[in-house]
C-alpha cells in the first residue's frame, strides 16, 4: 500500500462547528446533521461543537457515535429558535474541546460567534480549517426591525466580516455556484468551490412494489418553516384562484411563526378546508408526504438551495418554484416542472394549473426528469468531496461541473417581492 493510500484510508478526526443544530430546523442543521452522521457511518470519529437547545450549562452528549459538545447559549430576541453563544462564556470550552479531542480538521458551518472563536483557534494549533457558508446577510435581515439605512449598513459591514473570518480557513465552500457566485462579488477570491449539500436520495424514492397511497385530491405540497421569506402566503392566495375544477388541495408539513397568521388567511380567503397544515412530521411522514403529492411548491425568495425541493425531486414530483436565487437551477420549465414570477399568486396559479391540469403521464413524465437531475446531488458524492478536501487536497482538484451551474442573474421581481414587502401584505390581508 503506498504512503498516499494508507493517508487516505486513515481514519479522521473532524470537528464540526455548528452555529445551528437539530433540533433545529432549517436547512445547515440539517446538513451538519448529516454530514456528522456520513462520516461516522465511513469510520471517521466526530464531534459536533453547538449550542444547547434551551437554558443550562454546557454539557457533552453523545447520538448514534457522534460526540456532541453542546455549550450555554442564550435565546436571540430577533428569531423564534436561534440561540447564540457568549464568547466570555464559552471561550475556554472551545479550547478545552480542541485540547481533548485534537482534530485532524475542523470544519466549521458559519462565521458567526462559534465559527469565528473555532477558526483563530484551530489556526493558532495548526490545524486545517474548512469552512461552509450556507448564509448571505440578506436572509437575516426580515428578523432585524431596523430601517433600510441601517439594514444596508448592516449587509456591508456583515459581508466584510464573512471574508475576514473565512479569510483564515484553507477551504471555503459553498452549497451552489449562485452562492459561491454571490461571495465572489462580495471579496471572496476565485477558489471559494460550489459543492452541494446533497441528500440521500433513496431516503425519499418509491420502493419496489411499494404500493402509494394517493391522497384523495389532486395535492400541491409544500415543506419548510413557516417563516416570512418563504412566502407561503403567496401559495396559500394561488390556492384561492386556482380553476374551481381542478378541485386543488394544499398540504403543508411544517411550523413555525407565520402559522396563526397563515392559517387566519386561508379562512379569510375561503380556502380553510382545502389546506392542511401538518405541522411536523416524522421522517416516514415526511416521505409520505412527498409521494402522495401531485405537485412540489418552494414560494421562497432566500433559498441557497433548497434541501426540501431536492427531496420532493428525489421522490420524482413535478416541482413549481419562484424564479429567485438558486431555485431556477432545479427546475426548467415544461420539463420537470415550471418557475413563476416571485410574489405573483396569479402567476403561481397558472403554473400550477399546467401540472395538475396535465394527463397523469405528464406528470409522470416530469417526475421523471426532477428525479434524474437530482442524480448530481446525491450526498454520497458530497461526502468524497469533503473528505478528499479534509485530507488536503486543492479545491481545483476536487472541482467538477457544480450542479446547476448554467448563470442566472436573479430578476428584479424577486428583489421586488422580498420578505419585507410580502410581510406588509401578509398583514394587510389578515386583518
């Protein structure tokens, strides 16, 4: 066996820094989720340095062989489940996990307090840092309540910080090439690398024989919080005006703060007994959900990516996604699905109207083609990525076609319909 070889089957140390964590719900705690459990699952011993979900001091837990270090934190006023970790407070934790655990790499999810204490850390002990960005400051600003001029401030000053924090790392990736795209413009060099989150698609397919149990009307889907930069507002009025005869039902699976408020306009607009809300759902319900559907909608305007669309792809749906950030790089229209103009409820009904309104073998058809261009984000592939990259490989070694790859300049009718406008109107409508 030669020197590089024998590297390359060495087991890893790698400790991930998440600044959010299962429980919570959202797109990087997923991923870090799955990825702790990826590389425990190949061998490799890991440890997860993250908040603890409620009040208390630090502890240390283990699930399922990844070593979680859950350190205190402090619930952030602006956000229903954020929590953010006093650098006093936690400072000599960090150091003492890096001591004891002595990692070949540290890989860290964010540049906020825990990545950035976890970052000068790791480099003052010289050890390899990577980094993932799954955040642009826009999508923390429908939580700040401050006027425009300091909201841009804000974004500018957070941008300057981001490449000065990550500035520090060896790596620095990214879950798209709009994403990698973005940092470019904002002062991040040209190796910053587009590798994808990835799901394990065989997680969401039908089985051999699995029988699906149909849902008893035609069922557009949506999954994700229910938070005010997913406008699902907008997908509950499309409901509304859709053709009274393609009798269109509406589940969604998930919870979060804007259900009062979204509930209150689905019997405002007369639509109550046609949305479901599910709240959340196992991973075998969540499954199901997907495959009962006719028909997969992301209404967000702030999507890096897009976990759940890749699921509802996975699980071969037709998919109908606003025009905005990374969504157009999954769907292409009249293949496996359609785009509509972001915040446009009309627009929405009509692209929704060609998918339920199409023959069964039309959406088959579509189903098919979402299933195939998922193929590349398959999470097996994300985690060769990761750990030729731990191991110490060049991002241009590691680099190949990114998924989704083809340019998209986000239109103007995305900017148009951001959070904050779609808010104004949510407000408006339910009063």
């Amino acid at each position: 066996m030669s020197a590089h070889t024998a590297s390359a089957a060495r087991p890893l140390t790698v400790l991930l820094g998440a600044e959010t964590y299962p429980p919570d719900v959202n797109g990087a705690a997923q991923f870090g989720h799955r990825l702790a459990r990826g590389l425990h699952e190949q061998g490799h011993r890991v440890h997860v340095l993250c908040a603890r979900p409620d009040p208390g001091p630090s502890y240390r837990a283990e699930d399922d062989g990844v070593v979680e270090h859950r350190l205190r934190s402090h619930r952030a006023f602006t956000h229903p489940y954020f929590r953010l970790c006093f650098p006093w407070q936690v400072a000599g934790e960090i150091r003492r996990v890096l001591d004891e655990v002595r990692p070949d790499v540290v890989h860290v999810q964010c540049h906020y307090i825990l990545g950035r204490m976890l970052v000068r850390e790791a480099r003052r002990r010289g050890i390899r840092t990577v980094a993932t960005n799954h955040f642009v400051p826009e999508n923390l600003e429908p939580f700040l309540p401050f006027p425009a001029w300091v909201l841009n401030r804000y974004r500018a000053v957070s941008w300057r910080d981001m490449v000065r924090v990550f500035g520090a790392c060896d790596v620095v990736t990214a879950p798209t090439p709009l994403a990698v795209e973005a940092m470019r413009r904002n002062g991040f060099p040209d190796t910053v690398l587009a590798v994808s989150n990835g799901i394990r698609i065989a997680d969401y397919e039908a089985h051999d024989g699995e029988r699906r149990q149909p849902a008893a009307h035609p069922t557009v889907l949506f999954t994700g919080r229910l938070a005010v930069e997913k406008n699902v507002d907008v997908l509950i009025e499309a409901i509304s005006v859709l053709p009274a005869e393609l009798d269109a039902h509406l589940e969604i699976v998930g919870d979060g703060e804007q259900r009062p408020a979204l509930e209150k306009l689905a019997r405002a607009l007369g639509v109550a007994h046609r949305v479901r809300f599910l709240g959340y759902v196992p991973d075998e319900g969540l499954r199901a959900a997907y495959l009962r559907a006719d028909v997969f909608c992301q209404p967000g305007t702030a999507e890096l990516q897009s976990l759940v669309t890749l699921e509802a792809m996975a699980a071969s749906r037709p998919v109908v996604l606003a025009d905005a950030r990374a969504l157009p790089h999954l769907a292409e229209d009249g293949v496996n699905g359609w785009l509509f103009a972001p915040g446009d409820a009309q627009d929405l009904a009509r692209k929704l109207a060609l998918v339920l309104g199409a023959p069964r073998e039309e959406r088959a058809r579509m189903g098919r083609e979402s299933r195939r261009k998922v193929a590349q984000h398959s999470f097996p592939r994300t985690l060769e990525t990761f750990l030729r990259l731990y191991r110490g490989e060049h991002p241009e070694s590691v680099r190949t076609p990114a998924p989704g790859a083809r340019e998209h300049q986000e239109p103007a009718r995305a900017r148009a319909a951001g959070p904050r406008r779609i808010r104004t109107r949510l407000a408006s409508l339910v009063r």
